[in-house]
C-alpha cells in the first residue's frame, strides 16, 4: 500500500512533465504545419498577382494594337480625303483649263471673222475710193460744163433784159438803201447796247455811293475763344480734384474746355457763339473771384448767362437805333441781338445785317422804292442765322417762319425769302435787299475763308465745269467770283453755249456753298483759218 502509493505520487510528479512535453511537441507540429499553411498561401498569392500581371500586360498589348489600328484608320482615311480633295481640285483645274481652251478657240474664230471682215471693209473701200476718184473727174467735168453754161446764160439775160444804165443804177441804188437800211439797224442794236452800259454806269454808280455813304467796322470771329491766365497754377486750380470742376463747368455751359501747353491760357471751344461767350465771361469771374468748386462754378454761369441775356437785348436795340427800324417785337429784337455772336466766313452776322440795312435804304432812296421797308428787310434777312444752331432747315427758310409768327409784313417777309433765290423776286425792294445783301457780304475784305477752303472751292468749280462735255479748259478767276469755261467750237454751238452755262450755274447751287454770287461765262470761239498759195 505504501509502494503503491509512491508509485502513484511518482507518476503524478512525472505526468505534468510528459504532458508538457507532449504539448510542446504538439505545438511544434502545428507550428510547422501553420508556417507550411502560410507558405503556400504566400506562394498562391504570388503566383496570382504574377498572372494578373501577365493578363494585365497581354491587355495592355491589346489595347496598344488597338490603338495603333485606329491611328493607322484615321491617318489612312485624312490622307484618303487630301487625296480626294487633290483629285477634286486637278478636276475642277482641268475643267477650268478646258473652258479656256473653248474661249480662247472661240475668240480666235472671232478674230478670224473680224479679219475676214476687215479684209472685206477694206475692199469695199477701194471700190469706193474707185468710185469717188470717177465722180471727182464727173464732178470737174460738170463745173466745165456749167461755166460754159453760165457764160452763155449770162449773155442770153443781157440781150433779153436790154437793161439801160440809169435802169441798172436805180436797181443799185435799191440795193444800196436795203444795205443802208440794214446799217441803220444795226446802229439802233449799238445804241441800245450803249444805252445798257449807260444805265450800268449809272447803277455801278448808285452802288458806289451807297458803299461810300456806308462805312461800318467789321470784327472776325471765330469757334474758339481764349482766356488768359494769371499764371500756370490756375491750369491746376481749374480741373480740380480729380477733374472734377472742368467737368462741372463743361455741363454747365455746354463748352469743351481745351488746357494744353499752351503757356497762361486756356482755350472754349464750342459750335455755338452764345454758350461760348457764357463759359467766357464765367471763367473770367472764376480766375478772378479765385474761389473754383462746383457750386460757385454754377452761380457763376448763370450770372454770365444773365449778363450775355442783356448784351444780346442791347445788341439788337442799338441795332435798331443805328439803322432807323422801330416797331420790332420785343421778342424778334432779342433774337436779332444774338446776331451779335455769329459769324459768317469771318463777318459778324449782326454788322452785316445793319450794313444790308442801310445800304438797302441809301439805294431805295436813289431808285423811288420804299426806303422804310427795304431798311427792315435788310436789318432781318438773315434773322434765320440766330436760330439755325437749334432749329432745322436753313436760314432763309427759318428767317421767314420766325417773321411770319412776329407778324412781319407780307413784303418784308418776301424779300426775307427771295434774298438768295429761293423764290423769285416780285418786288423792287425785294431786288434791292438782294443786292445789298450781295455787296456787303462779297465785297473784298468783308468774309474770309481758310486756304485749304478757298483753293479746294476753286478746284470744285473747276471740276464741275470740266465735267461736261465740249468743254476744253476751265478756270476758276476773281478770287472765286467767276468761272471761265473755253468749249470747243466743233462740237458746242452758240445755242449749246447758253444752255451750259445755265447748266453749270444750276449744279454750282446745288453742289456747293459760296457767299455772294459766281459768274459763270462760257467762252466759244470760232476761227476761220486759210493759206494763200
């Protein structure tokens, strides 16, 4: 019982070693046998990513064939269409070539028809230069023929006439008084041609007086005005923060203002005279006051408008002192004054107008006419010229609106209208404000035109009249006042000759724009020209 119970206790100690033992070699196995598991799965993985590889290559491959096929269909069928447009063009160019080839067989069977023609023309000629050189030897045959006749006949006349020499005196002396008779006639056409240049004289005359009664001082304006400067700073002073005052004073008065390098002064530039003098004036009281902001600028140019209001009133009440017209409307007296502003070719517009006005009334004097009416036609036929910045048409036509709705007079409002031919002149006076208007615009000194205006008029003039045909040579002379217009006699008859000159005078007024009046003076000359042999 005790040995068994040692044994027991031995086998107890000893079995926890062998089971240790046990398990560990149990471990073991399965240790190998987990690294042999994980192994394998390694090596399976490995060898699918290897064969995804592969397929991926072999897609790749495929891919890239692809590819390349559709590059190669593509560039094959680019270079398939170039081909097809090359054969398109070479067709359309043999096509071209062949159309050519048929022109040019059809103009040389034309020119084989014109040379057959030319041949034929010139054979037609010989026979008729043939048949000409046979009626020249008829022809002389005749006159021999007729001489011999005529002398025959003369002879026949003298013995059947059996005319004494008192008989053949008295029919000469017939002769001789149809002949004087003419004569005398033709004396009557001097004496009336002397009695036109008598009564040219005469009006020349009348003119001159009234030009010499008339002596008025003239000032040239133009589109721009200056205004001095104290000194360069005010420039700056002048355009303001940011420029901020010459815009103020541009809207103001509706002027440019013009600031260059132009040393102490400044330049208005505007199309309208009256606005230009407001920004003038009102620029002078700024550079002056010194005090330059927006809200003074605006103060300022409504003072100036004010203070050019009442010029221009003045203006057209000394106006109607100075030439003796009273009874205007109080309303068409200020608009004469604006007149006062506007130029035309360099002539103030209002001098003008009193100038028409008195010499309007020193050649009614002289002539009987209404010396009254013509002095207030003068004064207002060009009372358009105030307005026609604002309204549209021209100035006659305004002229006469405006002395229609101021219940002007029937006659002054016709020599209004008639001043420059827009309607016929009916009345003397109307004739008389014509000339008037005429002498004191066209007279030299009173208008002047830039260079390049003057000579490109001169070239208009000449253009027109060589324009037509016959005509030889043209030239513009008297600074303008007339063209001279040689034809060639061939071809332009005396009648022809009046109806171009009409003609031209017509296309003058229709395409151009002159003071006063253009002479247009067609010249024809005939020369009988032969050789004694």
């Amino acid at each position: 019982m005790t040995l068994l119970s040692s044994t027991e206790a031995v086998l107890y100690a000893v079995l926890p070693i062998i089971g240790v033992i046990v398990g560990a070699g149990f471990g073991v196995l399965f240790f190998k046998l987990y690294q042999s598991k994980k192994l394998g799965a390694a090596k399976a993985t490995a060898n699918k990513m290897v064969e995804d590889a592969v397929n991926e290559v072999k897609e790749m491959r495929k891919a890239a064939a692809r590819e390349a096929k559709d590059e190669l269909d593509k560039e094959r069928s680019e270079q398939e269409k170039e081909l097809r447009e090359k054969q398109a063009n070479i067709s359309r160019a043999e096509q071209r070539i062949l159309q050519r080839e048929e022109t040019l067989d059809k103009k040389e069977q034309q020119l084989d028809r014109k040379s057959d023609d030319l041949d034929k023309k010139a054979d037609e000629l010989d026979s008729q230069r043939k048949a000409l050189a046979q009626k020249h030897a008829e022809t002389d045959k005749l006159k021999t023929e007729l001489a011999g006749a005529q002398s025959k006949i003369l002879e026949e006349i003298q013995h059947v006439a059996n005319m004494s020499k008192d008989e053949a005196k008295a029919q000469l002396i017939d002769a001789i008084r149809d002949e004087a008779k003419h004569d005398a006639a033709k004396m009557v056409r001097e004496i009336d041609a002397e009695a036109k240049e008598e009564a040219d004289k005469r009006a020349q005359k009348i003119v001159s007086l009234a030009v010499q009664r008339c002596a008025v001082d003239h000032s040239a304006e133009i589109t721009v005005s200056t205004v001095a400067l104290p000194n360069d700073d005010m420039k700056g002073r002048i355009i303001g923060r940011e420029g901020r005052n010459i815009r103020a004073l541009e809207t103001a008065t509706g002027c440019d203002l013009i600031i260059d390098d132009t040393p102490e002064a400044v330049v208005l530039s505007c199309f309208d005279p009256i606005r230009r003098e407001v920004a003038r004036i009102a620029l002078e009281k700024l550079i002056s006051d010194g005090r330059i902001h927006p809200g003074r600028i605006e103060d300022l140019v409504e003072k100036a408008q004010k203070e050019v209001d009442a010029k221009i009133k003045e203006a057209g009440e000394n106006a109607m002192y100075e030439t003796g017209v009273f009874g205007l409307n109080p309303d068409l007296a200020r608009i004469l004054g604006r007149l006062r502003f506007r130029t035309s070719y360099g002539q103030n517009v209002l001098r003008h107008s009193i100038e028409t006005s008195n010499l309007a009334g020193i050649m009614a004097a002289e002539l009987g006419a209404n010396v009254q009416l013509c002095k207030r036609a003068g004064l207002l036929h060009d009372i358009g010229k105030a307005l026609d910045h604002e309204i549209d048409g021209t100035h006659v036509s305004i002229g006469v609106d405006v002395a229609k709705k101021y219940k002007e007079s029937k006659e002054v409002v016709h020599c209004i209208a008639a001043h420059h031919n827009d309607v016929e002149p009916e009345t003397v006076e109307a004739i008389i404000v014509q000339c008037s208007d005429a002498i004191s615009g066209a007279r030299p000194g009173a208008r002047r035109e830039s260079l390049d205006n003057y000579v490109k008029r001169l070239e208009k003039l000449e253009e027109i009249a060589s324009s037509y045909d016959g005509v030889e040579k043209a030239f513009a002379v008297q600074a303008g006042r007339e063209v001279r217009i040689i034809v060639k006699p061939e071809v332009v008859d005396d009648v022809k000759a009046m109806y171009m000159s009409k003609e031209i005078a017509k296309q003058i007024e229709q395409d151009m724009q002159y003071p006063g009046q253009i002479k247009v003076n067609v010249i024809r000359e005939t020369r009988a020209v032969e050789y004694a042999k």
